[in-house]
C-alpha cells in the first residue's frame, strides 16, 4: 500500500527524466495499492501553472496532463483525506530545522503515516525524513525500472 507523492505523479504524466521509470512502476502496482490526496490535486495542479510559465508546457498540454492525472487518481487510486491531525503532525514536522521539511511535504508525510502507507516520492529529502520519522519510503530513482 502506498502514498503517491506529487514528484512522482508529475513525472509520470509530463515529460521528464525519469518518466518512463515511474510508468514502469506504476504499470507493476497491484489494483488498490496507490494512494493519493486532494493535496496532491493542488501540487500537481501547481506544478502544472509552473511548467507552463516556464515555457515547458503549454495550455492544452497542461489541460491534457490534468484530466491524465484526473482520471488516474479517479480509477487507479484511494483518497486519502486531510485531517486536522495531519495539519498537527505536519507542524511537528517542520519545526524540526533538520529535517529539512517544506509544510506541503509534510502534510504528505503526516498522511501516509496516518494511514500506515509508504510514501512513495523522487523526492530525497522527503524519503530521508520520512524514514528518520519511521515511516516507509521509497525513492523511486535509486531503483531499478
């Protein structure tokens, strides 16, 4: 069972590095065992406006990647909802400088803990903190595709 980060959503569903890895993992997953959060929605929603700012996408490709994600976390997901616990643990989280935390990786971290599900991410400083707070990680580019 796990917690699909923002990282890894955006790099399945937009052209990047390391792309054809998460969809090959993704592809492996068993039905019912990914997970994923309205937080997610917004960051990859974000993450979305940023590319196209940046000139890496534009409207309609931006619009594509949103219903692919859409559609993704509609039949190939759980929801996981925020609680206020989460909000908690998340403020727990950051208030430890050496975690080197951001709030919205936090509140990741806080609901996959919650919810007793691996955080799955690219991102290295969210897996290191999760398994310092003895949550399951993994980080998808240090394995194999």
């Amino acid at each position: 069972m796990a917690y699909i980060d923002t990282s890894v959503w955006v790099a399945a569903l937009c052209r990047e590095a390391l792309t054809a890895r998460v969809q090959t993992w993704l592809e492996k997953q068993p039905a019912g065992a990914l997970h994923t959060s309205g937080w997610v929605q917004a960051e990859y929603a974000s993450a979305l406006a940023l590319k196209q700012r940046t000139g890496q996408l534009d409207a309609a490709q931006a619009a594509t990647a949103m219903t692919l994600f859409s559609a993704a976390a509609e039949h190939a997901c759980r929801r996981v909802s925020v609680e206020e616990v989460d909000f908690a643990l998340a403020s727990r989280l950051v208030a430890d400088p050496s975690s080197g935390l951001r709030a919205g990786d936090a509140l990741h971290l806080a609901m996959a803990a919650r919810q007793g599900l691996a955080l799955v991410t690219l991102d290295s400083t969210l897996a290191k903190a999760a398994q310092r707070f003895g949550v399951q990680s993994r980080l998808l580019q240090e394995e194999t595709a």
